[in-house]
C-alpha cells in the first residue's frame, strides 16, 4: 500500500495563529516557552525557522506523529473546527488515524463569539462521546447542567399553563444512556481541543477548496497553503466551502423565523422541578432553558422576511413589545436580560442530500445537514455522524489488514453516508414540524382570524389545540425514545449502563401526572404585587408559608386577629376585608363578607367573584382585585430573590394610598 504523507507548500511558513495557543489558556501556557529569547524569538508575523522545520517535519512524518504512539497509516483531513469536526477529529484521533483540522478561527464558534449560549448536549450525543472518549465524556458532563431529570414540556406562552410534558429521563435510564446536559459551546470547544491536541488543530487556516486525486485529495488554504491526505472531511457548517466545492452554490433554506437569544442572570421559582419549556404562539414561540450557574438561557422566534434589523439598543424594546403580553415566565426573563447579552439572527437549514460525498470527500454535521434548533439535536447529530465515520474507517483498515489488500477508503465513506442518512433525514425532518407546530399553535377559536378575533373572548378552546395534544400525547413518547435512544445498543466501546449522578426526584413521576404538585413543590416566597390605579407606588405584600399567621386585609389594622395586618386605605375596601392563608403549601383568599367583593382573574384572564366565608385557591400569575373597580388589584407572584421591601416592613406591610 503507498505511504500516507500530509505536505505543506514549501514556499509558505505556519504562522502562530494556526494553533490555538492564543485560545486557550491551558494550551498556551504549555508553549509559553515559545515565546522565552532562550527558545528564539518570536516574530510578528510568524514563528521561528526552527519551529516551523519542526512543524514541517511533524506533518510529513508517517508514522511516529500525534503524541508518539503508532498509527495508522492513514491521514484524515478535517474542514472545520466546530463541535463536529473536533468530535471527528477526536474519534479519528482514538482509532488511531493521522488527523488534522483547520479551523480558520478557534475563538468566534461561528461567527458569533463566546456570547453564543450554550448547548444541549441530549443523550444519544452523550452515549456516543462516551463510546468515543469515556474520559472526555466524562468533562463534558461533569461541566454541563442536567436537565433530563426535570419536567419539560410544551406551554401555551399567554397563560403559562401546560400543554405537554416531556420524560426525557425514561429513555435514558431505561436503555442505559447518560441524561441530557446543557453546557457552554466555550467550555464544550475548549475540553474538546485539548483532548484533540495543539499539534493536530492549525488554527487561522480556512478551508477554500480542495482537489481529489483518486490516490489523495488536497485542501488549499485561503491564504494559498497547500496539505495533502488520504481523505477530507468536510465540517465547516452551514456555509460550507467543501459541500459547495462538491456540489456547486446551493441556497440555504431560510425558516420564516428570526430568532433572539440571550442569557440572563436569573433563578426561577421551578428551577428544582422545570428544565426547559417551549411557550407556544401564533407566529411566534419562546424557548428558555436552565443553564447552571444560576444562568438562564432563552430563545424568541418571530415570523417574519430575513434580513431585518433593530435599531442600537432596541432588541430588548422589540421583544417586550411582541411578547409583553406573555407570561410571567416569558416576560421575567426578558426583562432579566441585559440589552448586550441579546443576539439576533436569522434561521436557515439546509434539505439533507442524498449524497453526501464523492470520492475521497464526505460531510459531516451542519455542512450537509444542518437543521432547525427546536430539538436540539443539530450539534447531537453531528456527534453521531463522528462515531459513525471514525467506526467505517476504522472497519476498513481492519478488513484491509485482514486481507492484505489496499484500504477501501472510498467504500467507507460510502458506508458512513448510508448509515447517517435515514435517521438524520427524519430529525431534521421532526425538527422542521416542530417550528410548524409551535408557531401555529392556537389556544382558542379566533386567534389569527382578523375580523373574527373577538372570539377569542369567548375562550373556545382551538380544535387543533384539542387534536394536537391527542396525536402528540401518544407520538412523543415514541419519538423521544426513538431520537433520544438513538444507536445507544450498537455503539461499541461504552458501558451499558447509566451514571448515577443521574438521578430524579422521587416525585418527578408525580409532577408529571399532577400540575398541583408541580405548583406545591416551588422554591421561593409569594408576594402580592401592585398593579392597580390605586395603589400602584404601593409596597410588595409578602404572604406568609405558615398556617398559623394568615394575612388580615382591611382598611383598619386588625392587631387582636392572629396574623399578619394588610391595610389598605380604599373605599373599595372593607374594615374586615379578606383573609390570605396557606395550607399544605398552596394558598386560599377568603371573602369575610366584604361590601364590593374580592375578585380573582386567572391566567387565561377568567375573572369570578369569591364566594364569601369559602376558601378560594389562586395561583401564581393571578390578580386578585380587593373591590369590584379593579383599582385595588395585586399580581401573584413567586420569587427566589424577594423585591425590596421597607425596612421594618416585615411581614406586616402598610398599603397607602
């Protein structure tokens, strides 16, 4: 078989910004030396002739390369430094091929730098990392924030009540599989990078077009640098210059939807019992997600042509005013979000090809199928096809070394793409239904009808709602444990079993049957918030958890009456007004026969007058209005971080108007 040689254009010298030492600190500090007159200088624009001889002499060594150990005798070019490629690369790296990856610039993460959030890494990913590397599985998910072991679901966005709810957990633990993590794209990149290595990744080297010899196949650089190896694969993402070398310019799919995302330094009230949920709209839906560290991450889709921009510091002003008329959910994280943390941009995928590759030339990831983001398995299915590329190659070299005959490189790749194309087909399929199914989403019969919305008043509930909840309460099941299961029982070199790390609550099952226990199992304090004419500059009123010191509304103090003293100076309000009490963590408001009634509006904006002497439950996101002319009226609200209240206030507040 002819030797496998990598060759860099001699009249060229690799600069320092091809390796990642500028990233990563960890890296850097291992080559600090570099930079010691004992060692040679530096030079501005390029290293040493030293170096460079070494570097040289490293990339056209055939055998002993990459940390010393034998390999095999076979060099893999990579296209992109992305999670696919370094996953790739990683995998190759392990089965013992020659790999080296050019990414043209480590730090951006695709152009939009370490503010990009992070992201979900679901099980089959992290079943497949694991049958990759155990060790890197390992960092990935002892970085990363379970959320699997929550509740999530799907919730209409106006009322924040829920619609479905997703077992992400079953199908992981019942098959063996690590559960869903979210971790940063920074983190993620950098433990990926230094389990790849320094001396495989050169860093400010893009990719622009590549020639395939029959024998090898050769990339030149943008800046005119030649390298030769046995294969290319292609990783460079959406854009990618090896899929458009193979096929020609072909237009990305755009989704209708823009999408703004950011990250918000805030702890819901369910951040023990919720990881993620989707809010559903018209033409628009919201998507926020527990990202550890006290970190929340959202994403707001809204229907309308590519290519809009805000005003400077406007995105946080639009997204108030397109949904400021969501829940508190919703609203709370916008309204937690710094105006610089906000992205923008535009949804695009692209229709997987039949064909993935020709010749000695495959894609990988987003370069051939990239997809929408509403399941989150664009970067999952990119892992997948890293396993499943690494496993072909890897069985050809043991069929050619079994037989003496040449490797099979092309046959490979073939196998690769017949293996991925299926089931990327169908996610990416899913991942497009999922956009339809969230934007149309309507809750009553009126909503998007222009001339016949007054319907929505009479809150008819939408016959697609209705129908949709039947078909997706006995399709979801299957589909997680399909797209979550993944190739979970044919990946090779990972335990069969789940971590246990991994763990639920002993109630999850109850959370998912019950919305009452969900409500019951929130940690945080309640507080009646003003919202009416008035007494809107009035202070928070917080309501007390224990059983024996209800709260006493009145436009008097009532000192002799066990509990806490409301007082509210209203004619709408009675001397004797209301009673607030909590029992087995929900709570009651009671009408003590008040002269114009205590008033409760739910979250579907129900409005109906308390029965007198009856114990009334309300939930968080209601408004209770003391008087009938809702101008003595309080939101409730459930927080971790209680609003300031006055000094001395206690649990005794004055409510002056």
């Amino acid at each position: 078989m002819a030797s496998s040689n990598l060759f860099c254009s001699p009249t060229t010298t690799l600069t320092k910004s091809q390796f990642p030492i500028e990233f990563f600190n960890s890296i850097y500090h291992k080559h600090n030396h570099l930079k010691s007159k004992e060692h040679g200088c530096v030079k501005k624009h390029g290293v040493t002739s030293t170096y460079s001889s070494k570097i040289k002499a490293l990339l056209t060594e055939p055998n002993m390369v990459q940390g010393g150990e034998n390999k095999k005798n076979i060099r893999v070019l990579v296209a992109g430094g992305g999670i696919g490629g370094l996953v790739f690369a990683l995998a190759a790296k392990r089965r013992g091929f020659e790999v080296v990856v050019f990414e043209r610039d480590l730090s951006a993460i695709r152009g939009e730098g370490q503010y990009r959030g992070p992201i979900q890494i679901q099980s089959n990913a992290l079943a497949a990392l694991e049958a990759i590397d155990l060790d890197v599985a390992d960092q990935v998910m002892q970085a990363g924030c379970i959320t699997g072991q929550r509740i999530n679901g799907l919730v209409d966005g106006v009322s924040g009540n829920w619609y479905i709810k997703f077992d992400t957990f079953t199908p992981a633990v019942s098959r063996g599989l690590p559960v869903t993590r979210v971790i940063s794209r920074m983190t993620l990149q950098r433990i990926l990078a230094e389990a790849v290595g320094e001396d495989i990744i050169l860093n400010g080297s893009n990719v622009v077009s590549f020639e395939d010899h029959g024998e090898k196949v050769s990339v030149t650089l943008e800046d005119g640098q030649q390298f030769e190896g046995d294969l290319l694969v292609g990783a460079d993402g959406i854009w990618s210059k090896v899929r458009k070398n193979l096929f020609g310019p072909k237009d990305v799919t755009y989704s209708g939807y823009t999408c703004y995302t950011g990250i918000a330094d805030f702890i819901p009230p369910d951040i023990d019992t919720v990881g993620y949920r989707v809010f559903l709209g018209h033409k628009q839906y919201f998507v926020s997600s527990d990202v550890g560290g006290g970190k929340m991450q959202w994403y707001a889709f809204h229907k309308e042509p590519a290519g809009g921009t805000d005003k400077p510091n406007g995105k946080k002003e639009r997204l108030l005013q397109i949904f400021g008329g969501w829940c508190d959910n919703v609203v709370d994280l916008l309204l937690a979000t710094d105006e610089e943390a906000i992205l923008r941009r535009d949804i695009f995928d692209r229709i997987p090809k039949f064909t993935w590759g020709k010749g000695r030339v495959t894609l990988l990831g987003d370069s051939v199928h990239a997809m929408q983001p509403n399941l989150g398995q664009g970067g999952c299915m990119a892992i997948e096809d890293s396993y499943q590329l690494a496993l072909e190659l890897d069985k050809a070299w043991k069929k050619s070394t079994e037989s003496g005959a040449p490797i099979d490189i092309i046959s490979s790749l073939r196998r690769y793409e017949d293996a991925r194309r299926l089931r990327v087909a169908v996610i990416h399929g899913l991942a497009r239904m999922a956009a339809i199914m969230a934007s149309t989403y309507k809750a009553y019969l009126g909503v998007g009808l222009g001339p016949l919305s007054f319907l929505t008043n009479f809150r008819i509930p939408h016959p697609g709602r209705v129908g949709g909840r039947f078909f997706i309460d006995i399709g979801m099941p299957l589909m997680l444990s399909w797209v979550l299961g993944g190739n979970g029982s044919k990946l090779e070199g990972r335990p069969q079993s789940c971590r246990l790390t991994d763990k639920a609550s002993d109630e999850l099952q109850k959370w998912f049957n019950d919305d009452d226990a969900l409500e019951r199992a929130l940690s945080g304090e309640w507080f009646l918030l003003p919202v009416g004419s008035s007494n809107a500059d009035s202070e928070p009123v917080r309501l007390s958890r224990d059983e024996k010191q209800p709260c006493i509304v009145g436009s008097v103090p009532h000192t002799s009456i066990p509990g806490n003293s409301i007082v509210i100076s209203s004619p709408e309000v009675s001397k004797l007004h209301a009673r607030i009490s909590c029992k087995d963590g929900a709570f009651f408001v009671t009408d003590l026969r008040s002269e114009h009634g205590t008033w409760i509006t739910d979250n579907e904006d129900r409005r109906y007058r308390v029965p007198p002497n009856f114990p009334a439950r309300f939930h968080p996101s209601d408004v209770i209005d003391f008087g009938a002319n809702k101008k003595v009226a309080f939101r409730v609200k459930v927080m971790r971080y209680p609003p300031k209240i006055s000094e001395g206030a206690g649990d005794r507040v004055l409510q002056a108007v």
